[in-house]
C-alpha cells in the first residue's frame, strides 16, 4: 500500500482496465449503429416498403400510396417501454420524401443502461378500406440475427400481447373489447443462414370451424399479427422489394455511394441529409465491425507464431501490420498472462 494507504495498481490490472474501455468502446458503437439503423427504417418510405410486402391489407397499394396515405400521426421511436411494469421514456410527385421520419428520442444506449426494454419502432397505420376508418398498432423490431435464444415468432406474439393489453384505459375501458385495434408487429433479421435466407413468414389468428357453418367476422378475431422478414446473404438480390431494400441498406459490401444511388434511382426515395447522414453512419461503423473482426484474427495468428518462434518482424511481415503494432499485441497478451 501507499502513504495513503490506498492499494496501488499492479502492471497486470491494465489489461482489465483496457478490455473494459474496449467493451465500452464497442457497446457504444453498437448502440450508434442500431440507432443509425432506426432512424433509416423509421422513414415512412422504407416503412411503406415493408407494410406492402409483410400485409395483405396494402399488397395492391403502391408503396408511395402507402407512405403518404396510409401511415399517419406522432409514432414513437424507442420511447414505449414492453413490459408493463417498465416506465415509458418521458421526452419533453414521382418521388417520395425521405425526410418524414417516425420521430421520437433514439437512445438505445440509456434503455440498455436501465434495464428498460423498448418497442424500436410503433405507428399507426390506416388500413385501407371503403367504410369506416380503421387504425392498426404497428411496431417493427430490428434484430441483429434470427437466432438469438429464443423463437422469435415467441416474442413477436408477446409484443402483440402486450400492445393489446396496454389499450386498456386509453383505447378502450372495462367491458369495451369491440374497440380493440389490431397490433402487428415486424421483425428484421440482418443476419440469418442462407437456408433461411430472403424469407417471410407470417403468423396470425384464424378461425376454425369445428361443426357447423358460422363464421364470426374477421375484424372481431384477426387481433394479433406477427411477421418475420430474413434478409441474409440472398436479400441484395430478392425479388422482394423490402428485403432487397433493407439488404441493401444494412450490407457490409455497398458503399455509401451505392445505397444512396439504390435509394433515390432502384427504389425512388427522395434522400434528405437527415437520411444521408444516417446511412453515411452505417457504412462507417460496419466497417468498424469489419476491420475490428479482421484485426482480431491477425492477433491471434501473430500470438501463434510467435509461439513458433518468430520474431516480431517476421510477424510483422505475415499479419501485414507494422512491427510496433505486433510488440503491443505480445506486450498486452504477456501482461494478461501475469496474474
């Protein structure tokens, strides 16, 4: 101990206090990247993409019908929590627009920090029809990979649920159950197996008739929707416009310049700085991801040969990074050795 009698710090904590830094540093891109990726998939074009392709209700719908017609009002971006016992986040022609955006507060890096698990993405949507005016509770999920733990469909159904159940009080009041909306939610798999690769999957409510011919009204029982949308290694090239347009903007192969050529020329998105910045976000924090998954292979191949017995500049010379590089991967790998 010092004169203080505080415990000094030893050579071998450092490499805790950097692996820690490190871990920060990399959650923080992480959160920087998911939100990227929000506010892009929260225009109402690219909304209006994925409702035409995950429902029938808008198939027969142009997409640029649906974003100026059919999605409406103030939706939330990352502000309503999902479980009920969670608080909310409290926040004081020819061409589409990309400046309207699903607005509301994207810190995913505080919710992660609160324990606070929120919706990425609800809207109201109208559902297209010749009588009354019907509203849909819609949220849109992004997900990193479709094999995440747990069944997806499992939790896509529990969301639903619970968009349904937080209507009471607000949509509708003690027995008033005809006034229930539908809730839909929609899932996007970046990173999926190629045999589940460039699919959709739907799962919804039906009525079976077990005996006898009536049939209740489908408004009264096609409450709960959930759709799962798995881009992967074959959605750049789908015939499906919202998954080649989603591949597209969240590939690790296309430049900036290519998906903003993709947005304004193959899927007629008027691109707004907002939007460009976004994008311009993403390309530069993948390929973060990118080199940062390729210099981790390096050091591993340079701690292997240097077990082999060569020297730093051989090393040097096999990984293709400079000499001082290769003597602070060794320095750091024998300082966490010493423990």
């Amino acid at each position: 101990m010092d004169s203080s009698g505080q415990k000094k710090k030893t050579a071998a904590s450092a490499p805790s206090e950097i692996a820690q830094n490190l871990k920060v540093a990399d959650e923080n891109a992480t959160f920087k990247y998911d939100e990227s990726a929000r506010n892009i998939v929260a225009q109402k074009s690219v909304l209006a993409y994925i409702l035409k392709s995950a429902l029938d209700e808008y198939a027969e719908y142009a997409v640029q019908e649906i974003a100026e017609r059919f999605i409406e009002g103030e939706p939330e971006l990352r502000k309503i929590a999902v479980h009920q016992d969670h608080p909310d986040r409290q926040d004081d022609p020819g061409m589409m627009s990309g400046d309207d955006k699903i607005e509301g507060e994207p810190t995913a890096d505080k919710s992660q920090r609160d324990g606070t698990v929120y919706f990425d993405i609800r809207f109201i949507a109208i559902l297209p029809s010749d009588g009354a005016r019907i509203q849909i509770l819609i949220n849109c999920e992004i997900q990193n990979r479709d094999t995440p733990g747990y069944p997806i469909p499992k939790r896509g159904i529990y969301y639903t649920a619970r968009m349904i159940s937080s209507q009471r009080g607000t949509i509708f009041k003690d027995q008033e159950y005809g006034k229930i909306k539908k809730c839909v939610s929609i899932w996007l798999c970046e990173d999926t197996a190629d045999a589940r690769s460039d699919t959709i999957n739907r799962y919804s409510f039906a009525e079976e008739c077990l005996r006898g011919d009536f049939r209740e009204e489908k408004k009264d029982y096609d409450l709960m929707t959930v759709v799962v949308l798995r881009l992967g290694s074959k959605g750049e090239t789908s015939e499906d416009n919202a998954i080649r347009l989603l591949s597209k903007m969240f590939s690790t192969n296309l430049s900036y310049e290519d998906k903003l050529d993709a947005l304004q020329n193959e899927f007629k998105i008027r691109v707004s700085r907002e939007m460009s910045e976004e994008v311009q976000s993403m390309c530069n924090l993948s390929m973060g991801v990118l080199n940062k998954g390729e210099m981790k292979k390096a050091k591993a191949m340079a701690y292997r040969l240097r077990e082999k017995g060569m020297s730093c500049e051989e090393i040097a010379d096999v990984a293709e990074v400079n000499t001082d590089t290769v003597r602070e991967w060794l320095a750091e790998r024998e300082a966490m050795l010493v423990k």
